[in-house]
C-alpha cells in the first residue's frame, strides 16, 4: 500500500475476527516496530505480545471493554526509563520512544491488513501487575492485534491552519 493511502485507511478498530494472526505477520509488525527511531538509538523499550485466549479476566482488569481482548493479540509498549536518553533539562524520552515504536507497529499491522486500536486510557497499576514489570518499566500504550471485523469510515481532522504554525506559535 502507497504511504498516504496507508495513514488514511489505518483506523481505530474495535471489532475483531477471531482468526489467528499468522507468525509471519507478527515477525514483520515487531520488526517494524525495532526499526523505529529512537533518542540516541537506544532503544529504550519493551514490547510485550500477550495471547488473549483464556486471559479475559486479566486483560478486563487492564483496560475493561469488551472487544479489547476479542482479537487474538494484544500488545503492550513499554517504555524502559533507566534506558532512555535524557535531555540536558532532565527529560527522559523513553515514553517518546515507545510512543513512536507504537506508531510504528500500528502503521505495519494496518499494511499487512491487520486491525489495531491506540490505548492510552488502561489501568496501569493493573497492567503493571499482570506484566510482571518492573520498577523503572512504564507500560505507555497496548493495542489489540487481529482482522477488523468491521469497517473503515473516513477521517475528520482538524484543518492544517488550525494545527501548524510556522517560524512561532
């Protein structure tokens, strides 16, 4: 798929097909996702494929909709603190980083035909807890990862004018 036609097709799906993702996919979504930049290279990150069969209860206790567990993967991005690189104002970028390798991953599963749904609104002690994380590991976003059962609808935006400035705010 051509780039633009890929951002503009890719969608937040919220129904899913129980059928497997094939490991070839996957291989080629976590790829996409290692290949992502990040501060300094570091790659301060950790991403977590949880297969949802039998897990429900857990994953409820994570983030409570329904068909978050309806597809057959979840993922979770996971930000390493003591890892990332850190601006001279004291800003660790390990977030950034896994916020981009999510892009990353997402942006894969939508060319290979694969559904994901961005989630940020999780319950991170309960993920922490069902991950066995440690101390200094941020769970930054988790994604269900299957085939959409249902169907892309278009985009609403806000205008360019409304969201770049050039030289000043």
């Amino acid at each position: 798929m051509e780039f633009f036609e890929l951002i503009n097709k890719r969608y937040s799906v919220r129904a899913y097909q129980s059928k497997p993702v094939e490991e070839e996919k996957l291989q080629k979504i976590l790829e996409a996702a290692k290949l992502a930049p990040t501060a300094a290279n570091r790659q301060p990150f950790k991403v977590i494929v949880i297969h949802t069969d039998g897990k429900d209860a857990e994953l409820k206790r994570i983030y409570r909709r329904d068909w978050f567990s309806h597809a057959p993967l979840v993922i979770c991005v996971c930000a390493v603190q003591s890892e990332g690189w850190t601006r001279m104002d004291g800003k660790n970028y390990s977030e950034v980083d896994a916020t981009i390798v999510m892009d990353h991953l997402i942006l894969a599963a939508a060319d290979l035909g694969l559904g994901t749904c961005w989630i940020a609104a999780f319950d991170p002690d309960a993920a922490r807890e069902a991950l066995n994380l440690p101390d200094d590991v941020e769970p930054v976003a988790f994604t269900p990862l299957g085939y959409p059962a249902d169907n892309w609808k278009p985009k609403t935006r806000k205008p360019l004018t409304e969201i770049v400035g050039y030289e000043k705010w």
